[in-house]
C-alpha cells in the first residue's frame, strides 16, 4: 500500500471513528488519537514528498472538529514544526482547511 491510499484508509477509518461507541471517554480519546497519530507517522515517514505531507494535513485539518480533536491535532502540529517536519506554509495550509473554521 503506498502512501496515497495509507491516507485514504485512515481517512475511511475516521469516518468509520465518527459512528463508533466507546465505553468511555478515555478510550474514545485513545483511538481517536492513535488514528491521527497514524497521519503524523506518514508526514515523518514521507517528509521530503511534499504532496503527501500536504495530504496528510489536510485530513487531519478537515477532521479537526471538537475540543479532543484539536487537543490532538495541535499536539501533533506542534511536533512537526518544531521538529522542522512542517514548515510555515504547511502550517498555513494545516490551519486554513481546520474542520472547524465553518464556525469561524
């Protein structure tokens, strides 16, 4: 499986996250972490191929919606830019297609 489709497959499970039922809230945090954490590790792993990383942050942006999800996605941001995975553009693109800015 190459890149493109490891992030449609994660893209699929979290659709597949959002119609799930936790026992509690911890293990909802869990897994919606481990899911992201499975983009962080495509951007580390594919730092030098800009059109994926660009991928990458753009699903995680779009599936940045609640509190947790950000809690989450800022943790992971905060690494690969100050890990230099990131740069300022990319950050820009992260933070402009942020699920959330419908609201904003």
């Amino acid at each position: 499986m190459n890149n493109f489709q490891k992030i449609e497959s994660i893209k699929k499970q979290i659709s597949q996250y959002y119609e799930m039922v936790f026992d509690n809230d911890k293990e909802d945090y869990d897994y919606n972490e481990m899911l992201k954490n499975k983009l962080r590790d495509i951007i580390v792993n594919s730092k030098n191929n800009v059109t994926i990383v660009e991928k990458a942050l753009l699903v995680l942006a779009k599936s940045t919606g609640c509190a947790e999800d950000h809690e989450i996605a800022e943790k992971i941001i905060n690494y690969l830019f100050e890990n230099k995975i990131i740069n300022d553009s990319q950050l820009d693109l992260f933070y402009n297609n942020l699920g959330t800015n419908r609201w904003l």
